[in-house]
C-alpha cells in the first residue's frame, strides 16, 4: 500500500505552533515560581525514607513519564492525522490507462511511404505498455482495419501484413510487375476507404473518423465514459493533400481539441513538399491544438514521438494518481485513540 500525505504542510504548521506554545509555556511557568533561596526546616528525604513511600513515589514518577510520553506520542499522531494519510484507490488508477488511435492516410499519392509508416507503427507500439491501440484507414472514406485493443501481439500481425501489402505496390514499377493475388490483397486492404467517388484524400474527415474509434466521442462535446482521467490521442500520418472534404484540418482539430483527444502529425510526404505553405500550416493547426509534429524525413521521428507520448503518459499519470488519493486515516485514528486512552488512564492514576 503506498502512503502519501495529502496536507504534508499542516504537519509542519502543527509542530512549529505547538513548539512554540510549550517554549511559551516554560517561559510563563520560570517568571511564576521565581528562583529564591529557601530555608531548610526539615529534610524531606529523611521523612521519606521510608520503604513504601519510596515505592509509591517510584512508581509516580513511573505513570508521570509513561503518561508524557503518551502525550507526546499522541500530539505526534495528531499531526500525521491533519497531514492527511492518504492511499491510491487502483481502480481508478487503471481506469486511466492511454487510448491511442493510429490514423493512416491510404491515398494514392501515400501509397510509396504507407508501408515505411506501418513499418514506423509497429516500432512505436513495440515500445507500449497499458495503452489500448487501434488503427484506421482513410481515403475519402474511413475503414477500422483493428479496433482500440492491448493485444500487441495482434496489433503487430496486422500491422506486418499491411505494411507487407503495400510494400508490394510502393511504386508504379512494382505495380507493373506484381501479380493478380497481390493486386486482390491490396483491393481487399483498402476496401472501404473509396466509396466516395470523385474524391481523395479526404484528411479533415479521415481525422474525425479516427476520433470516432475513441469511447464517447461526440463530435467536439467532451468524452465522459468512463472516467474523467481517461486519456486519448490520435497519431496522424499523412502527406497532406487533401480533396475537398466535409471538415477541413483546422476544423477536426477543433473538434479532437474540444473532445480532449491530443492529435500528433506524422508527415509523410515527399521531402520536396516538406516546406510548402500547406505543410507549414499542418505543423502549425497541429501544435496550435496541443500535439506535436513530426516529419519521416529529420531526424529521428519515432523514437521523438515515442518520447513525447512517454512524457504526456506520465503527466497524465500524475494527475491520475493525484486524483485517485484518498483519505486512510484508519490506522492512525486508531492508534492515536488508543495512545489517549493510555494517557487518561495515567492521568486518572497519577490523579489517585
């Protein structure tokens, strides 16, 4: 069990006062029986000195120091009660596991980079551990090719094999030369991400689809199934062409925004389209709504990305554990019940 004190500073404020109320004390006790010289009449220790008055005064000093160590025992124990000893409750910890949902752009002009995304995918949630994840294809139309799961043993099989499908069709000379089962492979992969004719693309409504996969979206109101703790993020690969779509980018963002669903971009586009005006206004609606951006082409983007959805794991875990304190004064109630009882017991003794 851990303990945490949820007021660790009334501890401090509790001794420094009763500190200063006992220095007070002594202070007001040594001016009132001033220090004067006395005149011996009789000598106390002869007329005690006596076999039971020594034992009764022995066992007076006895009770006198047993009573104020459960006086200062209890003072103590009062302190660490006003601290507020408090515990994790671990349902609500593990309800706040991290849902996230890979959202991947199968249009035309991604067909040469979608395989090295799914390859980048599987390097991603190889380094995932609690989090429940799922991955959505998206044309003009969106189709779930896994549902939000912790199965990464599935997540990975499936990944591989999209990624091995569309390896096959990366390029137009591989499309020339590939054979009729890998051309009903690919149909059957992408089935469902076309059915709006005349369209392409579509990156604002393949977004909100992908936001769909997460419990409780409802189009830009705040998800409230489950716990109010529960995290969600979308990591968006894309090249950024887009057709004409219902929401534009800015637009979904808005609403992933509202909903509490952090939305990351991976760009996969071509190098030489890298620093367009519409590449630079992805990265900016991306970081402008909270997430952050990435480009296949600098640097090292899945481990960058894996470090940042580390980071805001364990932010987010903070705040679960923050808000899943609660009080256990149990044990220290108990306790500092029993410490008075002995006290007053000694003190009614002393009294007699």
């Amino acid at each position: 069990m851990n303990l945490e004190w949820h007021w660790p500073w009334a501890a401090a404020i509790g001794l420094a006062l009763a500190i200063v109320l006992i220095v007070a004390w002594m202070l007001v006790s040594s001016h009132r029986h001033p220090k004067v010289p006395q005149i011996p009449v009789f000598n106390l220790d002869e007329d005690l000195n006596t076999e039971h008055v020594e034992e009764r005064f022995h066992q007076w000093r006895v009770l006198g120091r047993v009573a104020t160590i459960m006086l200062a025992a209890s003072l103590l124990l009062s302190l660490a009660t006003i601290s507020r000893p408090s515990t994790i409750d671990e349902a609500d910890e593990r309800a706040g596991n991290r849902d996230i949902v890979l959202c991947l752009d199968v249009s035309p002009s991604m067909l040469s980079y979608d395989h090295e995304v799914l390859a980048s995918y599987q390097k991603l949630i190889a380094n995932f551990k609690g989090e429940r994840i799922g991955l959505s294809l998206f044309n003009s139309t969106s189709r779930t090719l896994f549902p939000l799961t912790d199965d990464y043993q599935l997540a990975s099989s499936q990944l591989k094999n999209a990624g091995d499908i569309l390896g096959r069709i990366s390029s137009q000379d591989k499309i020339d030369k590939t054979n009729p089962r890998t051309l009903q492979d690919f149909s059957d992969l992408i089935d469902g991400t076309q059915n709006r004719k005349d369209q392409t693309s579509l990156i604002g409504d393949g977004l909100v689809s992908c936001a769909a996969m997460l419990p409780g979206f409802t189009y830009g109101k705040p998800r409230t199934t489950g716990t109010e703790r529960e995290s969600a993020s979308i990591v968006l690969a894309t090249d950024n062409f887009s057709g004409k779509s219902t929401y534009t980018l800015s637009s979904a963002l808005d609403l992933t925004h509202k909903a509490g669903i952090v939305v990351d971009g991976l760009y996969a586009g071509p190098a030489s389209s890298e620093h367009d005006t519409t590449t630079i206004e992805m990265q900016r609606d991306i970081t402008s709504h909270g997430g952050s951006y990435f480009s296949v082409h600098s640097g090292k983007p899945i481990e960058n990305l894996v470090q940042t959805i580390e980071k805001r794991k364990n932010r987010d875990e903070q705040k679960v554990r923050k808000a899943a304190l609660v009080d256990a004064p149990g044990w220290w109630t108990l306790a500092l019940a029993l410490l008075v009882a002995v006290w007053i017991c000694m003190a009614w003794r002393l009294k007699r």
